[in-house]
C-alpha cells in the first residue's frame, strides 16, 4: 500500500477520521469500531500545515459532529488555506443554531446521509432509529442557509428502492424552494461489504442501475446524454444532470483483497501514525480496527 509522509502528499482528498464515537448504530457502518481515542487536534493541525498543496480536507467519523471542537478544526483547516468539507449523519443539523455555527466557522459544503429521505419506516430498517424528522430538518436548514449539499443514500437490495425516488424529488423540491445556485448532488449507491454490513442485500452495478432508471422513470441513454464529466475515482460511475440536481452512482465492486477503489489517487486517509494511505485501502486492511 503506497503510504506517503504529509510533505509527499498526491492525494486530492483526505479523508479524516475525527473520532471514532457516533450517535447513531446503523446496519451498514464501515467503521464500527467505538473504541478508538478521538484525534489530537494539534497532531492533525501540524499534519495539514505540511502538506505541499491546497488539498481538500474532508472531515469524517464515524460522527465528526460528536467533536465539540468541530468548529475550531474547521476554522483551523480554512485558516491553512485548504478546502474543507464535513460528511455527517445530521442529527445534530436538524438544530438551526447548529448549521449557524458551522457556517459563520467557514463550513461550506456538507455530505448528509439520508437512507431512508422522509420515510422513518426505512430509518428504522436500515439506521435502528426513526431520523426522518431530524434528517428532513438537516437538508432545509442545510439549503436555506446556502451550503452546497450532497446528500447520500445507501440502498439496500429489496429494502428502500423506493428512497431513490422520493430522496430526488425531496431535493428538487428544496433545490428550486431555496434558489440553490450550485446544483444539490444526490449521491445513491448500493450496499458496501466493508465493517458492518447487511449480507445478501448488496446489487451488482448493471442491475442496480436498471433500478434506479426504473424508480425515476428515465433510460440508461438518459443518464449517458446527461453525464457531466465529473471523474468518479476508479469506480465505474455516473454523474448526470436530472431535472435542478445531480444524481451520481458509484459502482462499489471490490477487488480480490475486497477493496473497493483499489488504487485510487484521489483519496487518502490520515493513518494511525500521522501518514496519508489510500482510502478504501487502509480502511479494509485496518476493518474493525482503526
Ligand atoms: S454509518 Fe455513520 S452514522 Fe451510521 S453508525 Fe456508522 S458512523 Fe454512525
């Protein structure tokens, strides 16, 4: 596995594991292990300073907001001249107050997992909690104050296909409601075989396709004519353009070592000893642990 000091680094993206702790316990969580120290903030803020060009820092969890110096890292991150982005659960965002203070912090682009969109009956099967009212909460304070979205939906076969159509006409709806300018991206891909996961519900790439044309009534030369040319790391995938949003699929076939994006240079994950290693990579050889 190439492993890079921080002075060396060449990934696009690093991913941020601020803690392990979460506040919620889904079916389907790659990092289910609760008991590593969260992240010394000083440790983190020594690695980013040498990294030799802007990079996109994307803060992750498990449940990044569990951090009460969630803001200070994000100012911190922004002050050193790097992107930054916050992927979360929501539960936290469904709070007005919340959203305030991640934005006045410099927050502007936030990946909100929405599972079931409004449907508390899917929450439950998928998140083992009714989040909807939260959740819905999360987006319309996430849009109405301006933030560009991505939210993100995990389908699990023969579970909530129906949450593709119902989380696109959810953010349509917001989209044109709150005048959004950079377009919400709806991210939807199929279950990952990696931590904690729901066996036997996971789709193959041209099946899962097929059903997210049949939910939103459109045709997979629809998707083709409508692909912005947005690069999707290794993955096979689509990013296309659907009525005010974007809708991207991501396959999530995994190599023989079941690594997903074997050897994608956009993602880094800050490792145990303050290094950067490829995402999905250290995450597999790592399962469970840290
Ligand atoms: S998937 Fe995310 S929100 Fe769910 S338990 Fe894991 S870290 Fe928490």
């Amino acid at each position: 596995m190439k492993i890079l000091a921080p002075e060396e680094n060449t990934f696009d993206a690093i991913m941020v594991d601020l803690t392990h702790r979460c506040n919620m316990e889904c079916a389907n969580c790659y990092i289910p292990n609760r008991d590593i120290p969260d992240m010394d903030i000083n440790k983190l803020f020594d690695l980013i300073s040498r990294l030799p060009k802007r990079t996109f820092i994307r803060l992750i969890g498990a449940e990044a907001t569990m951090r009460e110096d969630l803001f200070e890292i994000i100012r911190g991150v922004r002050a050193m001249g790097h992107r930054v982005s916050l992927t979360t659960n929501g539960l936290k965002l469904g709070r007005e107050e919340y959203v305030l203070k991640l934005k006045e912090a410099g927050l502007r682009l936030v990946l909100l997992s929405m599972n079931g969109a409004i449907d508390d009956e899917i929450y439950r099967i998928l998140d083992n909690g009714r989040y909807a009212t939260l959740k819905h909460r999360a987006l319309k304070n996430l849009l109405e104050h301006k933030f560009i979205v991505n939210t993100g939906t995990i389908i699990a076969k023969g579970v909530n296909e129906r949450t593709i159509k119902e989380q696109v006409d959810l953010m349509c709806d917001y989209a044109e409601k709150y005048k959004v300018k950079i377009p919400p991206v709806v991210r939807i891909r199929t279950i990952a075989t990696l931590g904690r996961s729901m066996e036997g519900h996971t789709y193959d790439f041209s099946e899962f396709k097929q059903n997210v044309c049949n939910q939103l009534n459109i045709t997979e030369d629809y998707m083709q004519q409508n692909k912005t040319d947005e690069i999707v790391n290794n993955m096979e995938g689509y990013v296309f353009k659907h009525r005010n949003v974007m809708i991207r699929l991501v396959d999530w076939k995994i190599n023989d070592e079941g690594v997903p994006d074997f050897g994608s240079e956009l993602r880094g994950r800050i490792t145990e000893d303050w290094k950067i290693a490829p995402f999905f990579h250290h995450v597999k050889e790592n399962e469970y642990g840290y």
